[in-house]
C-alpha cells in the first residue's frame, strides 16, 4: 500500500463512530440500535487493539477487519451435513486469467487458483462441493486449460467451503492431494459433514515442502490457528513476464475453540506468515476467499487497468505486513478479553 494514512484516518473515523469506550468495563457487544448498528463497548485496552488493527487495514482490508475484529466468530459450527446447495446466480461468476501463469476458477465467495507450470496445473483449493464441478472443472475448460493436467491440489484448509471438490480431482482426474496431517484427521474424523465420500488420504504437507511441478514450486508454510492443519503459502506468478511474490493466506476467522492457548497458536501464525511473505519480498497477498483479498472485485478492475499501471493485486511488500497486523491484533484483543472474562 503506497499511502496508508490518509486512508487510515478516514476508516478511524467511519468505524470510530460505533466504538465507545466507556467505564466501567464492559466488553459485551450491546445489540442493535434502532439505526441497525451494533455499538462495540471496549475498554481502554481492548480499544488499543482494535485501534491498531483498524490502522492496520486501512481501506484494504476492511472484509477482514470486520471478521475478526469488530464482528469476530466465536467458536466452531456443529459436525452436521450441509444445507442444500444455494442457487446458482448467488455464487456463480466468469473465470479468468489473473496472471501469466495464474487463473481464477473459484466462485464470488471463495477462491480457487489455478497456478500453471511446465508439466500440468497446480490447484490451490477446491470450494464447496456444489460448485466445484462447473467453476473448476469448467472454468478450466472455458479457459483453454485441461482439467486433466492438475497434477497436485493443495487445501489451504479442511473445511468444506475449501475441500468440496477434492474428491472429484482425485477419483475423475488422479489429482495428488495436499493437506496438512491434522486436517487430514479433521476430514476422516468427521461423521456428518461428507455425505457425498470423503477424499481419501494422500500428501500430509510439512512446513517448508515444496510442491514442485516442472518449473514451478509452492512452498508450504503451516499455520495453525483457523484449523490445526491449515496451510498458507508462498509461490511465484508473472504479470507481462515480471516475477512477482505471492503470499496466500491460508486460513482467517476465529471459527475454532476460542481459549487463549488456540489463539496463541493463531497469533503465532499471523507472525510466522508475516515474516514468511516479508523474507520472500511478496508484494501480493491472496487468499481463499474474497472477503479477505477482494479476489473478485480485484479481477474485474483488471478489465479497467491501463498499460504500465500496477496490477490490481500487486499491493507492496508494506500492505501484506499490514494484513497480517490486522489478525494479530484482533486476535490479540480476542485473546485479552477471554483472559479478562476468566478473571
Ligand atoms: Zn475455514
């Protein structure tokens, strides 16, 4: 981000207006006003947090903000199966060519990437299974890609709005799985949550692996927090035969039992990442869904991008130390008040 202040400034200000800090301690979000705004009462500590991890964000990173900070998930959802399919037109949008050697086939929701190499396709999540058979599938052939050429698909995570298609890589096209080993016990442990069959078991990721195909390698960072298996990442795209650094984000929302020692593990993990993409000089940050990267808003700004001007997902080295501010601060400041509420 080339100019954070100014933007931060006015985001403290828009969000500043349903911040009240007040005495005596209070850390329970009152609920909705006749205007329809929840007013978050923060004590002067907890205000601290949130203050920086507004500045933090800026104007970049306000979908992550507002789910961990100001809006944050508690804990983690029932093992039940899934609800039916949503209708198409809420989740369906075009594929594309992001980067050279970089495609979009994911939905308006969550992200699934297509990164090519010399020797076939490596698939970066997998949605949910509903839609995972025309956006990917599909969107690969609409693309002028070979769905059969996905040689490795990487899971950022366990969850199902991540590895819903899985299954269909691996049993139509002999994809290799990747997923972390704690995931990979999360997805054969569930009773309840695959009732269309569970991918079965194939690459357990280590922190550092690199997945290579051809000429081209992901290195896996592992970053427990969202899920104990999650796995973000850094690999390298072109844009017009520049090499930039992506650094992708594994897993955000607090979704996960909410005690200090889980966000202990997810605080370190926003630290590690941090340092990760600053030691790889990334200058893109992605992730798995657009909520947290603006993916699809991001894509279709493309169509308006003149010669010579940066690419919409090319962000700098000082925005990505940023984002992950932004999840280390909330989770510090979840991490705090569960500390107080103990007292
Ligand atoms: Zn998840």
């Amino acid at each position: 981000m080339r100019c954070a202040l100014g933007a931060a400034v006015g985001l403290s200000l828009a969000l500043g207006a349903t911040t009240v800090i007040a005495q005596p301690v209070e850390s329970v979000p009152s609920p909705a006003n006749n205007t329809g705004r929840v007013f978050i009462t923060l004590t002067p500590r907890e205000d601290a947090y949130l203050a920086r991890a507004k500045e933090a964000a800026a104007f970049d990173f306000t979908g992550t903000l507002v789910r961990v900070c100001v809006a944050p998930q508690t804990g983690p959802g029932a093992d039940v199966a899934p609800p039916p399919p949503p209708a198409r037109d809420t989740w369906y949008t075009d594929p594309a060519k992001v980067f050279d050697n970089l495609y979009f086939v994911g939905t308006r929701i969550h992200s699934s990437w297509a990164l090519t190499t010399s020797q076939g396709i490596i698939l970066i999540d997998t949605l949910y299974d509903y839609a995972s058979d025309e956006a990917i599938v599909g969107g690969l052939k609409k693309l002028g890609l070979d769905p059969a050429s996905v040689k490795y698909v990487i899971i950022s995570h366990g969850h199902l709005d991540h590895v819903g298609g899985a299954k269909l890589m691996q049993d139509r096209f002999g994809s290799r799985l990747v997923v972390g080993g704690p995931d990979w016990d999360m997805i054969e442990q569930s009773v309840h949550r695959f009732p269309n069959g569970k991918p079965r078991r194939d690459i357990v990721a280590t922190d550092g692996q690199k997945i290579t195909l051809g000429d081209t390698s992901v290195t896996i960072v592992t970053t427990p927090g969202h899920t104990p298996g999650t796995l973000s990442l850094i690999f390298q795209v072109r844009d017009h035969g520049k090499p930039l650094t992506v650094a992708y984000s594994g897993g955000t929302a607090f979704n996960f039992p909410n005690d200090v020692a889980h966000f202990d593990t997810y605080i370190a993990s926003q630290r590690k990442m941090a340092k990760a993409a600053a030691d790889a000089g990334a200058t893109i940050l992605m992730s798995n869904h657009s909520e947290f990267d603006n993916a699809v808003t991001k894509i279709k700004m493309m169509a308006a991008r003149k010669p010579r001007e940066p690419h919409p997902f090319e962000i700098g080295a000082d925005a990505i130390a940023r984002y992950f501010k932004v999840t280390e601060e909330c989770a510090e400041l979840a991490r705090y008040k569960l500390m107080q509420a103990a007292k």
